[in-house]
C-alpha cells in the first residue's frame, strides 16, 4: 500500500519533483550495506529515491512510517526555533521504495568523499573553512546539540552530510532516523553536548575513519612544502575554532580532551600539527 505525507509544500509539487526523477540521471548517490540512495537536484529542491525505506535501521521496522513522520515534524520544529536542519517536506512510499522531497541545502558539502585525494580541492575548503566567522563555529555545535537531544541520530561518519555556505553557515542533512534510545534498543539516552565533543571538530581536515580510509597521507605526500605548511595552517585555525565553538556551548574540557586522545585520530592529528 502506498503511503504519502506532505507537510510544508504542496502536494502537486512534490509528486511532480518525484515523478520527474524517473526520467533523470542521479546527481549524488549513497551505498551502505542496507541502504541505496539516489540523489536528484532540483533549483530548490533534492530528492532522495531510498531502498528499505520502511526501516529506519536495520532493526527497527516502520511500516507505517510513523517514525518518519515524527522525524519530519521534529526537523521543522527544529528549523522553527532556527536550528540549521535540511527538514523533510513530502515522502512516498510503496513496497519498500521510497522518495523523500528536501529543500536544497545551500553552498556545498563540508567535504566531498570522492575529492579528497584532489589537492586544489582539499586546500580550497581548508582555507575557506579558516576564514569562516567564529559565529558559524559556535552555532554548528549548539545545533549539534539541539539535534541530538531531541532525539535525532547524525551520522558523522560522512563529512558530505553536512553543507557549509558563507551566508547561513553549517547545514545538516540526512537526518532520516533517531537515536537508538527512542527505538528501545538502549537505556542509554545520547546526551548533545557529549557526541558535541565527538562531532564537533569535524570541519577539521582529517579522516573520521582513518582505520579505514586513509586519505591524508596520499594527499599531504603530494604537496608542496608551501602547500602543506598552508593546508597544517589554516586547519590549526578551524580546530581552534572549532575548539572555542566547544567551549563558548559549555562542553566539558575533559569530554574535549578524551576526543583528542582518542586512539583513532591521533596518528592523523599528529602529522597535521593539530596535537
């Protein structure tokens, strides 16, 4: 059976956007072991074809989509209250595939996955990100937070789910799931200002899964000696606003320093000057 839900925009708009996808080729796409999104661009628009749309993770079935509902409505009260959410305005759903209609975020991903080994890109995004405003920093991580405890799972592990455009900022997208706590899967509830700690030195240049996927050693091996003591410069400068942003939203110094001591990342922290 077919589900629909509109919220802020028009039904004819959104089954047309959907219907014209079908005869489109994807902008952006996205794999995991469970789920296959399509990505299609519009001028104010993106939307999202997903397989298993009717799970919100690999466990937690919504054959109703009752989850997703309560997702689109707590991303538009977020948006209300000037949090920086890309919120979900339609979705369609039948035998499993679906689509879901967004506004378009503004600027460009923080970082894009597949130019990370681009020099002339890497070195673009590191020295704009440096001259970004203390301000963007600060509100990246109170919105961090804001997310987090209303029960919204970011997943960090993409640096390409979040945008940064000069007028407004960071942007988050791909909110489409909460937290496990809500699920039941945990008592444990996800408190903003801890995964803050974690998600917050994110605009910083460096691999989230360097046990993975280890982009920076090839690229920083390319550079020239001028280029690299830019690239380790103008990173400093977002770590240290990133690390100010912590701060001025009240984040523990000790949660702080557990991120930075973390095993993963300081391999890749030391050979970027940032420990």
């Amino acid at each position: 059976m077919a589900i629909e839900r509109c919220f802020n925009i028009d039904p004819q708009t959104a089954r047309r956007l959907i219907n014209e996808t079908k005869h489109m080729t994807n902008d952006k796409s996205g794999e995991s072991n469970f789920y296959q999104t399509k990505t299609y661009l519009f001028d104010e628009y993106a939307v999202l074809r997903m397989q298993n749309m009717l799970y919100r993770n690999v466990s937690t079935s919504d054959a109703d989509l009752k989850h997703l509902e309560n997702i689109a409505m707590t991303l538009l009260d977020l948006q209300a209250t000037g949090i920086n959410v890309v919120p979900i305005l339609a979705y369609q759903c039948d035998n499993g595939t679906g689509y879901m209609v967004q506004p378009r975020a503004k600027g460009a991903e923080l970082y894009d996955r597949e130019k990370m080994n681009d020099p002339t890109y890497v070195l673009s995004r590191v020295a704009m990100l440096a001259a970004a405003p203390q301000v963007h920093y600060d509100r990246f991580v109170a919105d961090i937070i804001a997310i987090v405890d209303a029960g919204i799972l970011i997943d960090f592990m993409g640096k390409d789910n979040f945008f940064y455009d000069a007028s407004c900022g960071f942007q988050f997208i791909d909110l489409n799931a909460h937290d496990d706590h809500v699920y039941g899967l945990t008592d444990m509830k996800p408190q903003g200002k801890q995964v803050a700690a974690f998600g917050g030195f994110l605009p910083c240049y460096y691999d989230i899964a360097s046990h993975y996927r280890d982009t920076v050693t090839s690229l920083l091996a390319s550079l020239t000696a001028a280029q690299r003591t830019a690239l380790i410069q103008n990173n400093k400068a977002i770590f240290e606003q990133c690390k100010s942003a912590l701060v001025h939203n009240g984040v523990e110094q000790q949660a702080i320093n557990d991120m930075l001591s973390h095993e993963r990342f300081i391999p890749q922290k030391q050979v970027l000057g940032l420990v």
